[in-house]
C-alpha cells in the first residue's frame, strides 16, 4: 500500500457548487493522488448533504477519501476530527470554498524535504462579487521571504495567522488541536499552540498558489460591534498567555508579543 504523503483536511457547512472547485483542485495534483488522502467533514448539517458530497465524489477516480459527518457546527471541531484520523506525514488545511493550483502539493513537499515542519505557499485572493483576483495580506511577506531557505518564527509570524495556505508535518501537530471556544482567531491560536516545536519553516516557489475565495457573508468577514470585538479579543489574548505560562521555557516570548499587538490593532481599527 502506498504510504500517504499529505492528509487534505476540508471542513464543510451545508457545501455549494465552490465545495467541487475546491475538491476538483485537489484531484488535480502533480503530486498524485495515490499520495493524497482527503479528509472531509460535514458539520452541523443534515445528512442530505453528506449524500451530495458522495453522489459528486462517485464520479471521481480512486482516491483514498474519508467523508465525515458530525452534528456539531464550526471549522475548529471539524479539523480536530480530520487530525485525529489524518494518515499523513504532512497535514493540509484548506476552506471548502478556496482552492489550490495544480502543483502546489507536489512543490510543497518537495521544498519541505526531510527537514521543514512548515511549507509556506503563495495565496491570491479571488474576489467573488467582481470575479476578479488581487494580492492576499500574506502575498507581501512571502515575496519578502521567497529569496530565504530558513525562516525564524520571527521572519514568519505573518504566516502563522493561518494553519491554511501551507503543510505542516504531521510529527510537529502532535497532541494540539483548535480550540473549539473560538470562532474567529482559532487559526493563529493553533498555529501558535504548534510553534513550540516547529524547527525549520520556509516557503515555497511562488507558482505554488492557494486561491483564497472573498465571499460576502463568509463567517470571517461578518460585522461586529465594538464590545463584541473586546470581548472576543479578551479571551484570545486570556488563551494565549495561558498558552504561554504552560511551556514558558520553550514557547518565543517575543513571537507571542506580536500575537497581543496583533489583538490590540484589530480592536483600535474596529474603534
């Protein structure tokens, strides 16, 4: 049996047409998909749209796939089942509704090689409304950090906002896993949560691209009042320095520094 290279984890809520361009992309890999495993799972809906997924998937050639279902709503719950069945050396998150190029499984893993706990891709953001494409917020840093093999958590911190647009070596996640009290910000906890025993980050080459999909009334984009944001942002910055106080010999103090001002400046803006 061929061993699984990247476990592609795809967390769904009652899934539209972009649920196909999403899992089309994914059988497009270079890389083969005898080396993909495809995790995908339905949360807090009905099992109407399990059926659906299957019914679209029968159509597909031979791939090592584990369609999930769990009543419970909301993307940290349903990565958490996907790590816990993931088969992979290598971890890959994406969104149902964004997408990958064809190659950028295959150049990731090659650029991580033996050694690189964290492969960083190129991200273009694809803007529904005007079906036109523009620069990420992470497009910048990586075209900083395209010309270094071996990044510090310092140079990379941009990068830890997200557990998407990347792979993460399956050894680094261990025990770790979202947390499920958070619905906004629950990427850059986990990521920070890993960091401790991440050694060796980079990027790869820039023809590597995550499509990120901007959709109005996409669950990070909702409008929020002030207080609402303090509350959130309290409790995030309560989560990380519990976080810190739990390892604070191996976790970088001054990496968790950029996370607090990270918070402060989402609160001044939304003021």
């Amino acid at each position: 049996m061929t061993e699984t290279i990247v476990s592609v984890i795809i967390p769904t809520y009652k899934p539209k047409a972009y649920l196909w361009n999403c899992i089309d992309s994914i059988y497009r890999q270079t890389i083969g998909i005898e080396n993909i495993e495809l995790l995908i799972v339905v949360n807090g809906c009905g099992e109407e749209y399990v059926q659906s997924i299957k019914d679209y998937l029968s159509n597909k050639s031979d791939i090592k796939v584990h369609l999930l279902h769990t009543d419970v709503a909301g993307v940290s719950n349903a990565r958490n089942i996907g790590i816990d069945i993931a088969n992979g050396k290598f971890l890959c998150f994406i969104d149902d509704d964004d997408w990958m190029s064809d190659n950028y499984l295959e150049t990731l893993v090659a650029m991580a090689g033996d050694n690189a706990d964290v492969v960083e891709a190129n991200v273009c953001d694809y803007i529904e409304d005007t079906d036109t494409y523009k620069d990420d917020y992470l497009t910048k840093a990586f075209m900083c950090c395209q010309d270094k093999s071996d990044l510090s958590l310092m140079q990379a911190r941009k990068f830890m906002s997200s557990a998407c647009c990347k792979i993460i070596r399956r050894s680094v996640v261990g025990k770790a896993r979202f947390d499920c009290r958070f619905s906004i910000g629950e990427d850059s906890l986990f990521m920070a949560t890993i960091s401790r025993h991440i050694k060796k980050i980079c990027v790869s080459f820039p023809e590597a691209i995550y499509y990120r999909r901007v959709r109005t009334g996409s669950a990070s984009r909702k409008k929020d009042t002030l207080w609402v944001f303090v509350k959130r942002y309290s409790r995030l910055a309560k989560a990380y320095t519990k976080l810190l106080l739990s390892d604070v010999t191996h976790y970088n103090w001054l990496f968790f520094a950029t996370r607090y001002v990270a918070l402060c400046i989402h609160v001044l803006r939304k003021s």
